[in-house]
C-alpha cells in the first residue's frame, strides 16, 4: 500500500484551511502551521462570488453560510454624489441561475470559522512562525523560529502577502505603496436610527475615491463598508488590519457624497485603516517540492472581491491535482496546478488593479461562471486578454 504524501500547509488563512481539509479527505498526510497564537476575529465583512461558493460547497460548508449571509437581490454601481446608478446587476435567484452558485455577503470570520470546522483541529498547530526551508530531491524540511524541524514530502506557502515561503524560494521584494488607503468598519446597523440606507449592495464610485457598502447578515443588523481613498504620503502599515483611522478625517474625505454615503460614515463608531500595497506577478508560483497559493503568489487589490476567491480556486484545482500524485509525480503535479491557476490569477489581479470592474454594465461570466472543481486541467481558461490591464493604477483610478 503506498504511503501517503505528506504535505505542510504553512497558514491557516481561508486558502491555506481550505486546501488541507480537500488534501486531508483525500488521504494526505496533512499539517498545517500557523505563526498566530490563536484565530482572531477580524472585523471585515467579504463577498463570496458564484466561483468561490462553488467551492465552499464542496468543502460542506454553503448551507451554513447561506444561514448567515446577506443575499442582496441587486448589485449597484452608482455615481457618487447624484446616486445615479452606472451599473446594475441582478443577484438572487437570477445569480444563482447564471453561474451556479449564490453571492453572498459575510463576516469575514463566519466565513474562516466555517472552513475552520473541516479541518481537524489537531493538525493545526499555532506559534509556529517559519524562518527557513532546507529542500533536497526527496523532501522538505521547515525550520521554525523555535528551533522546531519538522520533514514533509511537499510545501504549501498560504502565508499570505508577506509570504516566508515565497522569500525563500524567490528572495525578499518590497512592495510598492500604490497611494491610497482603504478604510473599513462594521457596525449594529441600528446606530443608523431613523435614517433609511438601501439594502442592496452598492458601490459608490467618485472621481478619485470610492465607498462600497453592505449587510453581512442575513438579519440585516450589521452593515460593513469599505474605501479606497488616495494618500499623499508614503503611509504605511505592515498590511494588517488592526491600525486605527481617523473618523473625522474619513469623514471628511466623502464630505461631498451623497446623503445616504454620509449617514453610513456618521453612525460608523470606529474606524481601521490600512496601505494598499501592489506587487508584481511572480515568475513561476513552484520550485521543487514547494509551492504557492492565495496571496502568496497573486495578491490583489480588492477592488473585484476576488482576493479570497481566487485562494479557494486555488485550493481546489491544487487539491485536484496532487490527489492523482505520488512520490515521483509530486513535482509535475505542482507544475500542473501553475499551468491551471496562473493566467486566470493573473488576469484577474491585473483586472482589479484598474479599478473599474462592473463600474458600467458588463458580463462578469468569465470570473462568476468559473467552476474550479470541472476546468480542465493544464489549460488556459478564457479570460478577457490582459493586455487590456494595467497592473499599475490607472491614470483615472478610483
């Protein structure tokens, strides 16, 4: 009987979870290290668009999501001080009928707490912060801080935007401040009071700034919103959402926008802000025996909600192709996964830096319709051609 492989999952973010509880069902040898004491409950609200939901349901989790999620019927593009709206597209069952899979509105952690409960808690191991990896032809051998020296037959760097394994394979890259911040709150969406806010997922799209808006519950009690606004000072944060910001300063910075904009900053109790960072697409995302997934080896802006979604693909095409995988055929099926997953991330990534997803009417199939359990494998899927995109901000960037 062959052995099975054994993996290392180093981070326990949305991809990294996902992607041990799909290689631990088909009968891997998983472990997964992450350098966080313990889960924090983030407070960040996030879209599940059709494609990531598809896998979440493999992964035995829709149901419980769908419980707790916000299903707006309609998602709005609306000019930002008219409230004309640009750009209107039918959620609900409509979506639902179009890409087979509903879109869903959440608290972050509900979302992480529900692939958390796939995973067997006993492969997970916390304060576990890599400092190295020591490769040979037959294996790898992760080198923590701690002294800790633990063999596998494979890596999987989930490690997110300041990804350990990508340094090593790759070397350190700094990453370029693209000029603009983004704020984010949720909050009781009674603080709002009287004042009546629409309950459809809206963006609110200004010359140089933007505000998207919406509920994370099914019950409708806590509202989210999110901003990119520009900075003109290098102000940086290590990318972690835990940096406070200034109400009356975001305040300020949509003064001009519509009534319903305002209402929302003003019943907002607390605010965090943090640096939008952009890198350049990696090369290659494999070395060897070791690999990368989700923000380690495509991080976007998350100007399409694709950041999270693009990870769970991810997982489930790297899943696949590892599960037909032994000894010898490790690395090939490492290549395999690449040649899948890297146009679509990158078109995707380079697509969102512009800023200008679904601003004006326009047919998200190619990432919506997307089914990453049935794409053929080793194929390029069809994606809009990305030379169309800039992996910089555009001139007009909102």
């Amino acid at each position: 009987m062959k052995k099975p492989l054994s993996i290392a999952v180093v981070g326990a973010g949305i991809g990294g979870l996902a992607v041990a509880a799909l290689l631990k069902r088909a009968g891997s040898d998983v472990q997964v290290y992450e350098q966080a004491r313990r889960f924090e409950r983030v407070g960040a609200g996030i879209q599940m668009t059709p494609n990531a939901v598809k896998v979440l349901r493999r992964l035995g989790v829709e149901e419980r999501l769908k419980r707790v999620a916000y299903r707006s019927e309609l998602r709005l593009s609306r000019e930002w001080d008219s409230g004309k709206i640009t750009s209107e597209l039918k959620l609900g069952e409509e979506v639902e009928k179009n890409f087979g899979a509903p879109f869903l509105c959440l608290h972050r952690a509900e979302l992480h707490a529900a692939i958390e409960s796939t995973v067997p808690p006993e492969i997970v191991h916390f304060g576990m912060k890599l400092a190295d990896l020591d490769r040979n032809a037959h294996g790898v051998t992760l080198i923590f801080a701690d002294g800790t020296r633990v063999r596998a037959d494979a890596v999987i760097g989930a490690d997110g935007v300041h990804s350990v394994v990508r340094e090593t394979l790759f070397g350190r890259e700094k990453p370029r401040f693209t000029g603009r911040v983004a704020y984010r709150s949720i909050f009781p969406a009674a603080r709002l009071g009287a004042t009546r806010v629409s309950p459809l997922q809206t963006k609110w799209w200004g010359p140089d700034r933007h505000v998207v808006i919406y509920y994370v519950t099914a019950a409708r009690d806590q509202i989210y919103f999110v901003t990119s606004v520009p900075e003109s000072a290098e102000w940086m944060t290590p990318e972690s959402w835990s940096a406070k910001g200034d109400l009356a300063e975001l305040r300020k910075a949509y003064s001009g926008f519509h009534a319903e904009v305002r209402a929302v900053l003003d019943a907002c109790p607390d605010v965090y802000k943090w640096a939008l960072l952009e890198r350049d697409p990696l090369p290659r995302w494999s070395e060897g025996r070791v690999v990368l997934l989700g923000d380690a080896c495509h991080p976007m802006t998350p100007y399409m909600a694709q950041g999270a979604a693009a990870a769970l693909e991810d997982a489930a095409v790297l899943a696949r192709c590892l599960e037909p995988a032994g000894g010898e055929g490790l690395e090939q099926a490492l290549r395999l996964y690449e040649a899948t997953r890297k146009p679509r991330a990158s078109a995707i990534q380079a697509k969102s830096g512009t800023n200008t997803w679904m601003r004006t009417d326009a047919d998200p199939g190619w990432v919506y319709g997307y089914d990453a359990w049935s794409a053929p494998l080793g194929e390029s899927p069809a994606v809009p051609d990305s030379s169309q995109f800039s992996s910089r901000r555009s001139s007009g960037h909102p």
